[in-house]
C-alpha cells in the first residue's frame, strides 16, 4: 500500500507575541528570521524527515508555496540538492494555492502507485505577509512540513482520497504585490471555506462508505480553531475528541504547510489502526484518508527527529513589533555610518555552480590516507599532503561546539552583531561560519551548535544560500 513512510516539520525559533501588536491579544505567532525564506524552511522540514532515511531511495522531491522566492527557478532543485539527494531525480514545485501542498501529494501518491518512482518527498513550505497591523497578518505564521511517500515500511497507508477544484476571490495576492489581500471574512469563511471544505469531506466519506465515527482524528486547515470546530461538528465529528488542534495561538496559520503539520501533530499521538482524516483548502479542497500501521513507531522513536511537538516547544518569544518588521524588510535598517554598503557584495553565478557541493550540499573532504576531514574542500591535505585523494562527507547532519567567536557591528544593519564562530564539528574538524538565531548574552565557548540552511543575502536576484550555525534547539 502507498502511504507516509517518515514526516518531518519545521517551525522557527523565534514567535512574537500578538499583544506586542495589540493590547490583550492571546496568543503568539511563529516568524522566520532576516535569513529565512520558503526555501530555507523546506530544506529543515526535509532534513527532519531524511533520519533513519537512506537518501539513495528517495527519487523526487515537490516543494509546495506560496510565496517562492524566485519568479523563474525551480527552487525544489535548490531544496533537493541542500538536503543531499542524488541528482538522478524528478524535482518539481507546486505554487500558486494553498492547495499546493494537496495537489504535490496527489500527483507524489500516484507516481508511487505507478510504481514509476520509490519514494517521492512532497515538502511544503510559506513565509506570506499581510499588511501591518492587520489581524490577518495577526494570524499568519511562518513553517514547513515534509511527508516522505512510499509504498514499504508504510507508518500511514493512503486508503482514500477526494479532490474538489473551486474559483473564489478569497484570498490572493497579485504578482508584482508584496502583500495577501482578502475579501470579507464573513463570504471567505462561509462561501470559500466552510461550503467547499465541507463537500470535499463529505465527498471523501460518502464514495468510501466511512462515517465520522469511523475515524480517530482530523487534521482541518481552518483560518480560526472556531471554524474548524464548526465544520467538525456541521459534519457529524465529535470536536472535543477528534479534531486536531489548529495551533492558532501557538504558530498561526502556516498557509501551505498548515495542513500538513496539523497532520504530522496527529500522526505523533496516533496508535496504530487509527484512521486520520486529512482535508487541505485552497481553490478548492481536499481530503485523505489514512490508516496508522505498527511501524509509526520507528519513526516516532528516532530521537533526532524533532516533528512538531519538539519545534513548538523550543522557541524564543520576542515582544518587539519593530525587529519583526526589520526582518520582513518592512522597516528600512539603521544605515548609519560604518556598515558596509550593498555594492560591496557580488555573488558570481559561477563560483556558485563551481562550488555547488560545498555551499548547497556542505560537503566537506576526507583524506583516504589520513582521514582529516577539511572545510571548505581542499585539493592537498592539509595534514599529509596527499594530493586528490578525497572522498566527501556530509556536515549539514552533524552537530559541534564553538570553539571561539567573534562579533561583527559593521557589515549589517539587520543583524547585529553578525556573530563569526569557529566551530569544532563532532570528528569532523573546525569549521569557520556565520552563527544565526542566538542570543548575544547566551554565547560562550563550548556552546553546542547545528547546521541550518539559510539566505545569505540577495543581490542581483540571485538567493545566496549557504550553512550557518545555530544553537541546538532542545
């Protein structure tokens, strides 16, 4: 049977509180740092989802958003090559609705089915903005999620699914827009969401011959937790005991992840037997069927895997609306004297195909007759100067320590102080880098650290990716 192999999710450190934005508002929102973007989180979510995983049997990867960085690249290529998969795959993304992520996992299932393919990871990921100050930006978060979808070692078997396309002015943004629009949220909720997410679950039910009872959970995309519980209980659903918490007031609405890692929070609860009902909405709706097997529990017992319920728990609360804005690029930065200015950076779409291995895959070397491990790639080792006897080794999955820093107050006005560690990587040797999501007061030597995958910066239109370290999140 084709179903969920492994899962993994990705939720940013930091989340503002909403009552920074307004008195007595409830609640906190999940917001992604300056070097964050869709791609970024999708290849933390992927990453998550690759433990226990051999990358040989993964034979595509669909990266589903709203809000891609790039008008005219395949950014699934950027997230397939950041995470280390062969190259001998099919990469597409999927864009342009919130049901992106919905469609990529139809079209994932199917190729499996075909058996034109092993396994297909469908990654989602959004980073969308409102207007400021508005309560639908209120309720926007920033995520990701990744499904690995194959047909052995099964966690969650595929038993049905029902797809519904639909046209409605509810939500949208304009291409050369910076900002959602929205029409009024009394038609979106009851002639978009509620009406069409309805028929497409009932569609799911009635051509399956299943009932509400029938199932132990539902993972709803809701613009509100209210909405979701009524259309749990419009439908016959027990709200209390089957709906999935929305996370509303921990993360916000995620966009084209949402459902996803609604999904994955049921999955981390779920026994096995249970049947798990998954609807998406966007242009339309759909739903899913899922059967937990045994084997969720070798998934759920990787203790690398951190899915939703680890990122949720590991955060940094900021109450400080403007830094949000700064980091969104809605606030112009403090330039005064002494920062760098932009044209002092070039990025050289040569070196960056030249040197892919090292900046997108972070491939070090290791000498076959010595065994140093040296970053960045060397031709001569740097130990025993054998010469062009390397193999390479992969460091995005390794952890480390800094082993002495310094601090930058001159070459950015975003984030200050840019942090310059030298990090010693478990067996691995020392690594110099660039340090996000800290907390100046909390560094020291010693400090354990990981890699993540972040923008470096933009210029030209062209999104220089690279690794940098971050605390470990526990």
């Amino acid at each position: 049977m084709v179903g969920v192999t492994s899962y993994g999710a990705y939720v940013p450190r930091w989340r503002l509180s909403r009552q920074a934005v307004a008195q007595g508002a409830r609640g906190e929102k999940s917001i992604g740092n300056f070097d964050e973007d869709s791609v970024t989180m999708a290849v933390a979510a992927a990453m998550d989802c690759l433990w226990g995983v051999e990358r040989e049997t993964v034979d595509g990867l669909l990266f589903a958003s709203t809000t891609s960085p790039y008008g005219e690249k395949e950014c699934a290529a950027i997230a397939a090559t950041a995470a280390d998969l062969p190259r001998n795959i099919v990469t597409a993304d999927f864009t342009g609705s919130l049901k992106a992520s919905a469609t990529a996992l139809k079209f994932a299932a199917d190729a499996v089915s075909a058996g034109t393919a092993r396994q297909i990871m469908v990654t989602a990921a959004d980073r969308r903005q409102a207007e400021a100050l508005t309560p639908l930006d209120q309720s926007l978060g920033d995520g990701a999620a990744a499904l690995l979808i194959g047909n052995t070692n099964v966690i969650a078997t595929l038993e049905a699914s029902y797809l519904l396309s639909d046209t409605i002015m509810d939500i949208w943004r304009g291409s050369d827009e910076p900002f959602l629009r929205t029409a009024h949220e009394r038609f979106v909720d009851q002639k978009g969401y509620m009406d069409v997410i309805s028929e497409a679950i009932s569609g799911l039910l009635r051509e399956n011959g299943l009932a509400p009872k029938d199932f132990a959970r539902i993972a709803l995309y809701a613009p509100s937790a209210r909405r979701a519980r009524e259309v749990a209980t419009s439908l016959g659903f027990d709200a209390k005991s089957q709906l999935q918490d929305v996370m509303a007031d921990v993360m916000g609405n995620t966009g084209v992840p949402y459902s996803f890692m609604i999904f994955i929070a049921a999955l981390e609860n779920a026994r096995p037997g249970d049947l798990i009902l998954l609807a998406s909405y966007g242009d339309g709706a759909s739903a899913f069927a899922f059967r937990v097997t045994g084997d969720i529990e070798k998934v759920r017992g990787n203790p690398e895997r951190r899915g939703m319920k680890k990122h949720l728990e590991s955060k940094k609360v900021i109450n400080d609306f403007k830094t949000y804005w700064l980091w969104r690029g809605l606030l112009r930065p403090n330039t005064k004297a002494g920062f760098l200015p932009h044209h002092f950076w070039k990025i050289s779409p040569t070196a960056l195909w030249r040197e892919r291995d090292r900046i997108l895959r972070f491939h070090a070397v290791k000498c076959q007759v010595c065994g140093t491990v040296q970053y960045p790639p060397q031709k001569v080792c740097a130990k025993c100067d054998t010469r062009d006897q390397f193999e390479h080794v992969r460091l995005s999955d390794k952890k480390g320590s800094i082993f002495t820093f310094s601090m930058d107050y001159l070459s950015s006005p975003v984030d200050v102080p840019v942090v310059v560690p030298i990090v010693t990587t478990i067996g691995e040797g020392k690594i110099l880098c660039y340090l996000t999501d800290r907390v100046v007061e909390e560094l020291k030597s010693g400090l354990e650290v990981e890699w993540s995958f972040r923008n470096f910066m933009v210029r030209d239109g062209i999104q220089n990716y690279f690794w940098k370290a971050i605390p470990v999140r526990a």
